[in-house]
C-alpha cells in the first residue's frame, strides 16, 4: 500500500510537510472550508475535502494523519468531525498533532521539558492541552502511535523578523527577563517527516530550537542584516500592544529540545535564529517582492 498522508488545517505550517511527501511520491488528501482553499489545493496537486465531511471513500487508505488545524473554544472540530471515521482506520501508521510550548505556561524564565507538567495560563493554551488529551485517547484507543510536537514561535520563508523590519512592523519591546523559544517551519517539516517514517512508538516532542532569547535580539539581528536602523526601543509597560501580543509576554520560559534528539535523532537545521536569518536574507527579495 503506497503512503497516504491526510492533512486536517493544511495552513503555512502544514504546507513544508506536504511539499516533503509529494517530493517523495506521497498521495496527499487535505481538509478546507472556503472554496478559494479547495481550489489553491487542488492547483498543488492535493486531493480536497471538506472539513465538515467526516470520512474518506473506504478505498482511500490513509496511512499517516498529520493535524494542524488548531482547536476552537468548543474543542477540536476535526476529531469530533471525523472521531468515527478515525476510529475505524486499522491501517494508520501514526497521527501527528502540531501543538504549542504554550500549554506548559509560565515559568519566570526557567528551563521546560517534556516532564515538565503542563501549567497553561493562556485560554489557547489550556485548549491546546485539552486537544492534546483527546487525540491521546483517540490514539490510545485505536492501538496507532501519536507524536505530539509542542512548537515554539514560528518563522520562515515571508513570516520572520526580515520581513516585519523591512515593512515598518517591527517592535523592539524590552521587558526585563523576557525570553522566547522559537523554530524555523523547515525545521518542523523536517521533524513531521522524521516521525511519519519512524517506528518510534511516538510520544510528547518539544520543537524549539537551541537558543531563546529576548525577542529585541532577533529584530536587530534582522535590521543588521538589511543595513538598517532598528526601531527604537520602548519598555513593555509603555508599549502600545493588543490584548493578544500583550499576552505573548505574559510567559516566559526557555524549551528544552533534548528527547527529539535523542529519541528520534532529529538535527535541527536552523539551530539558532541568526542561522535562520541569515539563510531566509538570501532569498528575502523572492519572498518578499522587496530588494535587500
């Protein structure tokens, strides 16, 4: 039976992961709800489905599930649209779910891991830890192995610092202490890839690279690289931010990324931000419409 790959929320994240099975002659099946995204879907090849549908034809033989659509106020709308479905798959070689470094709250700074017990102050990040628990039932209850990827911040290719610099965008917030985990998309594509083709029997990931830091690190590394002048800086009590970036700052931790390495022999790409950086200003110019 060839591989399947069947996306729920197939969004910017999703799409590195995809691209990496079609390259290996995957099939791809993937959800959407607005015809614009069944239609931008089907332009890349990918067979569309309905998110509200609830089951594949019987001969579609999905044989890995990667879940990046994130879960709503009421739960997770994708299990409980497909839980039946889902619980008729015998031939599943795992479920992937993408959550977030988010569930396990705040921490003043100090080092999580995967032993860490979650603790989410944030409303998305007790829905996180929610979702999480009922795949884990799902999965548990169906025999088939399920890797959970806990992600940081994420930038790549048109989402990163080069881009919000260039565009004005940009805040240099400073609040004492204040550090951030973050990992580049290709990395998260790559580690997705690692576990759809491993017999690891799954399990809780961390994916964060290996260098938190303050977040006015990586705006003047961005504005260094594009020969410009950072913006000023403003102290977090003083910066006009939303009610949602305001609450970015309400946690602070560092992500430890050891057991991906060491269970699942995963090296990272882009291991610090600066590597990041550095390789997305090559291509900035395409990414962006802009000249360096």
């Amino acid at each position: 039976m060839s591989a399947h790959l069947f996306v729920f929320g197939p969004g910017y994240t999703a799409r590195f992961a995809v691209a990496k099975a079609q390259e290996a002659g995957w099939r791809v099946t993937a959800t959407y709800r607005a015809d614009s995204d069944r239609s931008a879907l089907e332009a890349a090849g990918i067979v569309a489905v309905h998110a509200s549908v609830g089951a594949l034809p019987a001969d579609a033989d999905v044989t890995h599930i990667l879940v990046a659509a994130p879960p709503l106020e009421t739960g997770d709308a994708m299990l409980e649209s497909w839980e039946s479905w889902l619980n008729a798959q015998d031939q599943l070689h795992s479920i992937i779910y993408l959550s977030s470094t988010n569930v396990y709250g705040n921490h003043n700074g100090a080092w999580v891991d995967e032993n860490t017990p979650p603790a989410p102050t944030l409303e998305r990040g007790r829905r996180r830890l929610s979702a999480e628990q009922a795949w884990q039932a799902l999965a548990k209850d169906t025999g088939t192995r399920l890797y959970i990827f806990r992600l940081a911040g994420i930038y790549g290719p048109r989402r990163n610092a080069l881009v919000s610099v260039k565009n004005g965008t940009a805040r240099r917030v400073i609040k004492g202490g204040q550090v951030f985990s973050r990992i580049h998309v290709e990395d998260i594509a790559a580690a997705i890839w690692v576990a759809a083709n491993s017999h690891n029997t799954g399990g809780i990931f961390n994916l964060a690279d290996d260098r938190p830091c303050e977040p006015q690190l990586v705006i003047e590394t961005a504005a260094a690289l594009l020969d410009m002048k950072p913006p000023a800086t403003v102290m977090f009590e003083d910066a006009d931010l939303s009610a949602a970036a305001r609450s970015f700052y309400g946690e602070n931790k560092r992500v430890k990324n050891d057991k991906i390495k060491t269970e699942l022999g995963f090296r990272f790409k882009y291991p610090n931000y600066k590597k990041g950086l550095n390789a997305l200003i090559e291509d900035f110019a395409l990414d962006t419409g802009v000249q360096k």
